[in-house]
C-alpha cells in the first residue's frame, strides 16, 4: 500500500498540472465564446445547485472510516453489512437530493429575478434543473466511488479523474465552436458523471468483489454513522456557505457580471486546496488505522508537522508566485476586464494558505471523531462571512465579498483552531509554527526579488512571462532547498530521478 499512498500523490499533482494547464486553455476559449454574462449565469447556477451537493450528508468520510475499522480487523462479514446499510442510505438521500433540488430549481425566479433577464432566468432554471440531476446521480450512486478509495486504491481512481477531466473539454471544446453554450455544458458534464459511476460499480465488483449485504442493519452502527457524518454535513453546508453564498448574493445584489468576476478570483483558492488536498487525503485511511492502534500525541503531532511542511513548500511556493505575477497571468489569461479578480484571489488566499498546510489537522479530528468543535467554528464563522458579505457589497461591491471571506478564515480558522489544536488535541502547535517559520526565507526573499525585478519588464506575451515565472522558480527553490528542506524533504524529490536513472542506466552496464 506505500506504493499506492506515492502514486496516489504523485497521480494527484499530475492531475493538478493537467487541471491547470486544462483550465489555461480552455477557461479563455470557453470566455470567448459564452461571453462574460452567460459564463457568470453558468457560475451561478452552478453556485446555487451545489446547495444540494451537501446532502451527501458526509457518508464518504464516515465510510472510509468504518471500512478502514473491519479491514485492520479482517472482518468481512460486518463489511458487506456497511456496504449495504450505507447504499440505502446514498439511495435515499440521492431521491431527497433531486426532491429538494427540483424545488429550488422551480423557484430561482423568484430569488434572482431583480437582478437577471427573463431570458437569463429561464437559462438559469434549465441550467440549474440539469445539474440537480447529476448531483442526484453522484450522491446516490456515490459510495462506489469511496469504497475504491477506502480499498486505497488511488492509481485506479487517479486515473479515473484524470480522464474525466480530458473528456470534458475535448467533447466541449467543438461544441462551443458550433455555437452551443452553457446548458450543453452542463449536459456534457452529467454524461461523464454517469460513465464515470459506472466504470466505479464495475471496478468495486470484479476488481475489489466486494459483497453487499441488506441483512440485520446494527441500530448501534446506524447511530454512530449518522452523529459522524453530521458534522461532516455541518462542514458541507459551512463550505457552501462559503464558497457559493458570496457568487448567489452577487447574483441577487449585482448581476451575472459581477458574479464572473467573483468566479475567476475564487476559482484560484480550488487550485491551491487542490495541492493541499492531493498529500492529506491520501492519508485518511492511514491516520484511521493509526488512532485505532492508539498513537502517543508526539506521534500524531510528528504527523502533522512532516505533512504539513510538504505542503508548505509547494503551497508557499505557488502563493508567493502569484502574489508576483498573478494580475499578469490574469490578464493575459482572460483579460484586462477581470483584473479586479487578482485582488479577490489574494484577499482569500493569503489567510487561506495557514488552513490549506494545517489540512492533516482535520483529517487528524475526523480520525478521532472530534470534528464538532471545528465545526462549530467554522458554522458560526460561516454565518458572519453571509452577514459581512451582505453589509460589505453595498460598500466595495465584489471586493467586499473577499473581505468578508478573509477574515471569516482568519478568525476562525488561524486563531481560534491554532488554539484548540493546542489545548484540546495536544498538537505541539509551538514546534509546527517553528518549522513553518524556519521555512518562511525562501518565500519573503523571493516575493522581495521578484517585486524588485518584476517591474522591469512587464509581461506583454506568454513567452516573457514563462521567462520570468522560469527565472523566479529557479530563485525560490533554490534557496528552499539550501535553507528550508530537510533530508527527508529532498529523498522525495530525489528517489524518483534516482529510480528513473536506474532504469536507464542498468546496474550491469559497467561491469
């Protein structure tokens, strides 16, 4: 399983670079060819579904967990019976999903109806209605999905999505050139949904042969799972409330317009979380059967801080290049027009960058199943980040709504978690934010050299600014790895070439 926990990663950043460069490319076109309304009615109807994606009610974490507990004690039996206990359970709340889904979609207008055409509405409902459907069928065939991941089979998954996402655009890119716009998008989108779940069914059957089992559900079981995943399901509203409500109350106080460029500025924070997200998931299962096995504090805490540093130097290290060249990119990338969507980005990322390398500490509490605090929090961090937004759009517009998203994150998540990381969890948070500090050279240095040189030449075309972006990773790591990477840091980096040259050069070839 070591293999996979390193493929999974590495497929992880794979999927990360193919995503990125994917959106360099397609983003534009496809802004080109909707046009700046239409993209931000498309962002906002995605805004207002995703609502229903949260009836997922958590399950995946709570699955993961269970199935992580009867494979470290080889018990099959009670396996196959949570295999069945919580397909009912995807079932039915797959059906509540589309019920609910349906109802919001039925009445958008009455919501969005000052700020967006007759015209805009009746795209929107369409829009809204399709995508309740794929978030139906993903939640209620969803536990495939997490079973395969449970198994930790993460190259098999990897590919999956990895797929997935090349399909999207090279199915939609010559529809958009046809003259097709946002409501075929979200069809396509759902047909892959489909395929995808059932290339999963077919894999957990005749790769993994699982067995489900709908016989003598444990009430006790049932009532674990659902306390388990009900703070899980806090955390999914908590994040809808974050993520989704600024772009609806956008679209209710300002237009598709605004909603657009709130959506560029924001898509950078699912990026960053993305190469957070790629090292500390893999580690769900593992962290699982560690606090099973009852782990000293130190042990946990040694945990945290050596993921935690990984995360930094690659998070660190794509923030302080955007903080550099970000309002370049984003020009060039979609235009002149979304320049505010730079300061939106770094408003949130900034604060965002201390949750994004303490991530292992909420997988730690899942683990645990102590996540209630945290979610408490974040619930009450969640409701002034609505009520800041409402009271601040009036005064900045779409910039009010990164403040208020920033200093929700700041407040919630840096102070008040640090704390209770702290006393309640005993994470050595004093040793943590030493190695964070001891690491922090490389970027104060190089956002200094690039503020210092970036001037100089500013970037009319793609090819000065990959030179500069080149010129500056050279400067940033570099010093990382003189200054901040310890041995192990540098083995990870090093092992694959090392294993590469091996296979080139073959032992015997000098003898």
């Amino acid at each position: 399983m070591k293999s996979q926990l390193k493929a999974g990663a590495i497929l992880s950043y794979v999927l990360l670079f193919l995503n990125s460069a994917i959106s360099l490319i397609y983003t534009p076109i496809m802004l080109s060819l909707l046009g700046q309304s239409e993209y931000g009615l498309y962002s906002l109807a995605t805004s207002a579904a995703g609502y229903v994606s949260v009836l997922n009610f958590g399950l995946g974490n709570a699955l993961i967990r269970y199935i992580a507990k009867y494979k470290a004690l080889e018990d099959e039996q009670n396996c196959s019976k949570l295999y069945g206990m919580f397909f009912i359970m995807y079932i039915v709340l797959g059906f509540l999903a589309l019920i609910i889904g349906t109802i919001l979609t039925l009445n958008a207008d009455v919501v969005f109806s000052s700020s967006l055409t007759p015209v805009e509405l009746f795209k929107l409902k369409v829009i809204m209605g399709i995508m309740v459907v794929n978030l139906s069928i993903g939640i209620g065939l969803g536990m495939f999905s997490v079973i395969i991941l449970a198994h930790e089979r993460f190259i098999f998954q990897k590919i999956i999505v990895i797929f997935t996402s090349l399909l999207n655009p090279l199915i939609m890119l010559p529809l958009l050139m046809m003259g097709y716009g946002s409501i075929t998008m979200t069809i396509v989108t759902t047909s892959i949904t489909v395929i995808t779940i059932i290339i999963n069914i077919f894999y957990c059957y005749k790769k993994l042969n699982i067995k489900v089992s709908f016989i003598s559900v444990e009430k006790k079981l049932f009532k674990e799972v659902i306390i388990f995943s009900s703070f899980i399901f806090l955390n999914l509203v908590i994040g809808q409330l974050y993520w989704s409500t600024d772009q609806v109350l956008l679209g209710i106080y300002s237009g598709t317009i605004a909603v657009s460029i709130y959506a560029i500025g924001a898509s950078f924070t699912g990026y960053f979380s993305g190469f957070s997200s790629a090292i500390s998931n893999v580690f769900l299962a593992k962290v699982s059967r560690m606090v099973t096995k009852e782990p000293t504090n130190d042990e946990i805490s040694n945990l945290f801080i050596k993921i935690g540093r990984i995360q930094y130097i690659i998070i660190a290290f794509a923030l302080s290049g955007f903080i550099v060249f970000g309002k370049e990119f984003i020009q060039l990338w979609v235009g002149a027009e979304y320049s505010q969507s730079y300061l939106i980005a770094l408003i949130i990322l900034i604060p965002m960058l201390v949750s994004l390398i303490q991530s292992m500490g909420g997988i730690i509490l899942q683990a645990k199943n102590m996540q209630g605090f945290k979610t408490v929090i974040n619930l009450f961090m969640a409701i002034l980040n609505v009520i800041l937004t409402i009271y601040f759009i009036e005064f900045w517009g779409v910039i009010g709504c990164a403040i208020a998203t920033g200093f929700s994150f700041t407040l919630g998540n840096i102070i008040i978690m640090n704390i209770y990381y702290w006393r309640k969890i005993k994470l050595n948070i004093y040793r943590f934010w030493i190695n964070m500090l001891s690491m922090s050279l490389p970027i104060t240095l190089s956002i200094i050299y690039g503020w210092m040189i970036n001037p100089l030449i500013l970037a009319s075309n793609w090819l000065v600014l990959i030179i500069k972006i080149i010129s500056f990773s050279i400067i940033y790591l570099s010093i990382t790895w003189i200054s901040s990477m310890n041995s192990y840091e540098k083995s990870l980096l090093l092992n694959p070439i090392k294993k590469l040259y091996r296979k080139k050069i073959p032992r015997n070839h000098y003898i």
